[in-house]
C-alpha cells in the first residue's frame, strides 16, 4: 500500500481529484493504522467504521458525479466533544459514556455535507478540563513521540492521531489553549478561530465566552482548507458572527518572491519570554524569529503588561461559565443516573457525583464559590474586568503599533512525562499560561512546530487581530515553505 | 485563602455533588490553592475599566418569535434515563 498516511490533506485532495486513489481506499487504510496503532496510543474513543466506509464509498460517488469540493473523501478525526448523531458522544466522561446524541453539531453537518468522512471521535480531557489528556474517563492518550509524555490537552487524541497519521486531520476545541498546546506538544499546526467564527451549536459547552473550535493540521494548507469549511454564520449558534468570509487556501502566497514578508510586523513580546519558558523552547522560538526576518518581516518589541492576570482571570471566568453549563447533567434527561435514589437530592448528587471525575468536579466547585453570594464582585465582576485589561493590551498593539502578528511560544516546555502534574492542579494550570490571555480576548492564534528539542516537538504561537485568520495562516505558510519541521513523523508511524 | 471542611461541604452541597468524608481533605488544599491564584486579581488595577462579557461587545442577537424547531419529544426522551407516557420519571417529590 502506499503511504497515503505520509500526504498532507492538500495532496490526498489532489490525488483523489484525479482518480489516483479513492476515498475507500484511503479510509480503510486509515482505519487500519487505527487498528495497528491505537490500542498504544488510545487517542480514539469511538472508531466508527462502518459509517466511514459508507461515507467514504458517497464521497467516490461524488467525486466520479463531478460535485466535489476540496474536502469530498478526505478522512477526518472528530474531537468526542461534537455531538455526532446515532454515534456515543462522550465528552470523554462517565457522565456521557451511555450518551447518543440525538443531532447533528453544525460542524459535524458541514463536515458531512462537504464530504468529508468521520473516522472516529478521539479521546479528550474530560468536557475539555485539562492540559495533558490525563482526566478523561477513557485513560490517558500517549504522545506519539515518546509513549511516556502526554500528548497535551485537551484536544490530545485529535492531536495524537494526526501526529501518528492516523488521521490526516482533526477538529479540536479550544477554551485556553485546548487546540494549540497539544498541536504544540506534538508536532502540529493547530487553529483557534476568532470567537464566533465558527458555530458553538452542539458543541458540548465548557466556557460559553471563550469555547471557540477549530482544525488541527499537519499544516497551515491543510488548516486553511478546513476552517474554510468550518467557519460560518449559525442562526443556532447565538454568538456566532455573520460576516463575509475570505478564501483562506487562496489567501496564501505561493509565489517564487524570496521575501514574501516585506511589510508584515511581527510583536515579539517580553512578557512571553520571561521566567518558567525553558531554555530549549526558547532558543528554538529565537531561531524562528530568525528566520522570519530572512523571509522579509520586520520584528518589534512589544509589551502586554497585563499578561500575569491572564492565568487568574481565566480560573475564575471559566470555572464559573462551567458550573453553569454542567448543571445541566442532572440524571433525569439524559447521561449518567445514580442506583435508587431516595428523592431528587439524592438523585442530583450522587448522580453528579459519581459520573463526573475529580478535575471536573474542582472546577464546578470553584465556579459555584466565585458566583455564591457575597463573593461575585470581588471574583467574578473583577475578572471579567481584567479580561478587558487584557484584551486593551492587545488593541493598544495591533491597533496603536499597527502590529500584525504576535509571536512567541506555545507552551512553556516540550511534552511533560504521564503523571509529572497530575497530583498539583495548578503546575497543569500554568502550562496554558501563553495560551489563555488569547481565549480571554476572543483573538484568533495558531500553533505551528518549529526546530524540535531532543526530539520533542516545539510550538510557536501566532496570534492575531480579530478576523485576521487569512493573514495568520500565510504567515505560518511562508514558513512553512522553507522548512520541513511540519513534515516530521514519528519514526515508528512514518512506514 | 483557606477552605475549612465546612466550606467544602457547603460548595459541594451548592453545587449538587456527593462529595465523601475522604475526599474533602484534598479538595480543601486544591481549591484553597486555586483561590490563592485567583486572588491575585485584587492586585490588577481596574479603576473604571467595564466589565468585558462578549470579547467583541457585540449584543445579543434576536430572532422572530415564531416557532422553529420540530416536535423531537420521542428522540429526546428515548435517551433519558427512565421515562414512561412520555415524562421524564423522577424520585417522589410530593409526599
């Protein structure tokens, strides 16, 4: 068989519009490395063969009608967080575990409705509270580039599968960081839209304000090509936006120019690179600076004071946002129910109780402290202030420096060992600590692999403004076209 | 910040989880922990900044106020936990 696995999603397009290989053919080889490869890694909870072969076989029916799209017969990981009709969605909880969504998330129906053929539903923090894929119910997804480190979080699995090729591509959700970190940690480029870019409606709710999904890619092509069938107006979806949208594949300069950056403004700022960032991480992140301003960018130092509030803001805002969202799992409409109860009480707490895990459970009870009475002003009404702090250093750059992009790194370190932050919450806290102030913002960034540290993958995030996610893409693409670092495999996953 | 055992009680309480004898000890450190993070926030200089809830202070959307969705009651209760002639079944509530 032919290494489909080692194409990017722009060349499996390219070669299944010209009848090199079909969409069958492409998904069982896929399904195959999943069924090679997975019980190791365990980034899938839900393999769905038979609807992938069924969708797979209407893709090629597609493709020989001539009614294809760019993304017809491409296969796809969903993050088990999108509601999939007929299929578990589990939010990789034991609250969800007996959960069949009775519809369709909207990117799960534009997914489908381009063509697109679902895989499986990869394994997560459970409803997407952690950094290391360790708090799901199912167990924990093991980086793929060193079985011992975890794959990030708390879109791991989307993230451990693409990095192992079995998947070519996945969709991710992001509240702090929950794209770009794994996609850092292993090796990807991962997409966090602006808020209300793409449609929230049958998305399991975390934080309602910062929640935002997006592609994790093997590279800037191949995210641009799925936000493009992502992103869009949802009259279901009350925060989504209703704007033109561009062409982001055809925004990317693919021109012979040598200096495709003349006139971009790269913030480099301080705070990003200050205690706690790791010696390897940072000199790679130096490096790439570097090669920006070969590539014609000009580099600027900028200043988000406000920076150190990011992590604190976030630890009131979203724990809050989340006790209200998961009082919905009650055990009376659906999810997990408690043995015989003795009345509601009853009911509602052990049920709670026993189908969700100890971080979720943190979470819940840190959100109902910060809004009980007597606590709101001082807790939450002085976060969602800091949020605007926040947010106004980053207008004060783009706006007031006329600067385009920020650059810094993704995470502080390479992929940490299993079981190295589990027992002290706030350590795992403080790895999304250059990736939150961007949720709080509701500013799109993404995450693209640059020059590995002893083998491990390393991040560097681009933020910028609002809407700018055209822009964002290129300028990962223009890297990307001069080195090979987003093309790296896993040497026991290349073959 | 520091959380007495009560205070868990009474949050778990507040927010409807079964929280056993055993447990409470860890979440006091964690919680109490987090708290001392969040507190931080005391420190930030706020003066008269608003209160940001929408990153991009856009207002709430209307629609008609016309009927949209589709009776789906069947495909709804068909994944509850018990139901029966078409309720939601729960322990007695009215004695």
């Amino acid at each position: 068989m032919t290494n489909y696995h080692t194409a990017t999603v722009a060349e499996l397009s390219h070669a299944l519009h010209s009848k090199k290989v079909s969409s069958v053919e492409l998904t069982r080889h896929f399904l195959d490395r999943i069924a090679a490869h997975d019980r190791r890694l365990n980034s899938f909870i839900t393999v769905t063969t038979e609807q992938a072969l069924a969708a797979a076989a209407e893709a090629d029916r597609r493709i020989a009608a001539g009614q294809a799209g760019p993304l017809t017969g491409i296969p796809l990981a969903q993050k088990d967080i999108f509601c999939t009709e007929g299929v578990r969605t589990s939010c990789a909880s034991r609250m969800l575990d007996n959960f069949i969504a009775p519809y369709d998330a909207t990117t799960v129906q534009r997914l489908n409705a381009a063509g697109m053929v679902m895989l499986g539903k990869t394994n997560m923090d459970e409803f997407a509270m952690g950094s290391s894929n360790e708090t799901s119910y199912y167990g924990p997804v093991r980086n793929p580039w060193d079985l011992d480190r975890v794959p990030g979080g708390s879109s791991g699995g989307s993230a451990a599968a693409v990095a192992a090729r079995l998947a070519p591509i996945a969709t991710g959700t992001d509240t702090g960081g929950s794209i770009r970190q794994p996609a850092a940690l292993c090796g990807l480029t991962g997409l966090k839209p602006t808020y209300g870019l793409v449609s929230r409606y049958g998305m399991i709710a975390f934080a309602s304000s910062l929640d935002q999904a997006g592609p994790i890619a093997q590279s800037a092509e191949d995210a641009a090509l799925l936000l493009q069938a992502l992103a869009g107006f949802d009259p279901r979806d009350s925060t989504s936006l209703d704007r033109h949208l561009p062409d982001y594949r055809a925004a990317l300069d693919n021109s012979d120019n040598t200096s495709p950056l003349v006139g971009v403004r790269i913030g480099v700022p301080q705070e990003y690179f200050g205690d706690g960032l790791s010696k390897g991480v940072h000199d790679a992140i130096a490096a790439a600076i570097a090669a920006y301003r070969k590539l014609g960018a000009e580099t600027v130092d900028i200043t988000l004071p406000n920076t150190r509030y990011a992590v604190p803001a976030y630890y009131v805002v979203a724990p809050a946002e989340c006790s209200s969202n998961l009082s919905r799992f009650d055990g009376v409409r659906f999810g997990h129910r408690c043995q015989d109860a003795v009345d509601l009480m009853d009911l509602y707490k052990r049920s709670r109780g026993e189908g969700f895990g100890a971080e979720v459970k943190r979470r819940i009870m840190v959100g109902t402290y910060v809004l009980s009475a007597g606590y709101y002003d001082a807790y939450y009404l002085q976060a969602q202030k800091v949020r605007r702090l926040i947010s106004d250093d980053f207008r004060r750059v783009f706006d007031g420096q006329q600067v385009d992009v920020i650059l810094g790194p993704t995470a502080p370190t390479t992929a940490f060992r299993l079981n190295d932050k589990t027992s002290d919450p706030l350590a795992m806290y403080l790895s999304d600590i250059y990736t939150i102030a961007v949720n709080l913002a509701g500013l799109p960034a993404l995450s693209m692999p640059v020059r590995p540290v002893e083998g491990l993958p390393v991040g560097l995030q681009l933020i910028g403004n609002y809407f700018s996610e055209a822009q964002l893409l290129n300028v990962a693409h223009q890297y990307q076209r001069v080195t090979t670092w987003h093309r790296q495999i896993p040497q026991a996953y290349a073959k | 910040m520091t959380l007495e055992h009560t205070d868990v009680e009474r949050i778990a309480h507040l927010a409807r989880l079964q929280i056993s004898g055993d447990e409470i000890p860890a979440y006091q450190n964690s919680l109490s922990a987090i708290l001392a993070l969040v507190g931080e926030l005391k420190l930030a200089d706020v003066g008269q900044v608003l209160p940001m809830a929408h990153p991009l202070d856009v207002a709430q959307r209307l629609r008609p106020d016309v009927v949209s969705e589709a009776d789906q009651r069947d495909r709804f209760l068909a994944i509850a936990p018990h139901s029966e002639a078409g309720l939601y079944l729960v322990p007695k509530v009215i004695e």
